[in-house]
C-alpha cells in the first residue's frame, strides 16, 4: 500500500473529528431533561457523641 500523503492525513483525522463531535453534540442535545420534582429527599443523619 503506498504511503498516504501528509495532507490526506490531516482531511482523515478532521472528517473523523467532526463525525465524532456531531454524534457527540447530537446526543447530548437529544436528551430531555428530567422534570424537577417538588418533594425534598431528606437525609438522615445520626450523630455519635463520643465519650472519652
């Protein structure tokens, strides 16, 4: 196989960095967001008073 010029190295690697960064804008723009919910989750916290 002959060697690929420099020039057709660098067309590659850009067609293959937009292809990878439109699939990656594409998906994160399908995403819906999650309704935000009213209720509060509380957590539970015990505290342990150590006697010495």
């Amino acid at each position: 196989m002959p060697q690929m010029m420099p020039m057709e190295w660098t067309m590659l690697y850009i067609a293959f960095l937009t292809t990878f960064l439109m699939f990656n804008i594409m998906n994160y723009f399908t995403q819906s967001p999650n309704s935000q919910t009213k209720s509060k989750k509380n957590i539970n916290t015990y505290k342990m008073n150590w006697k010495w």
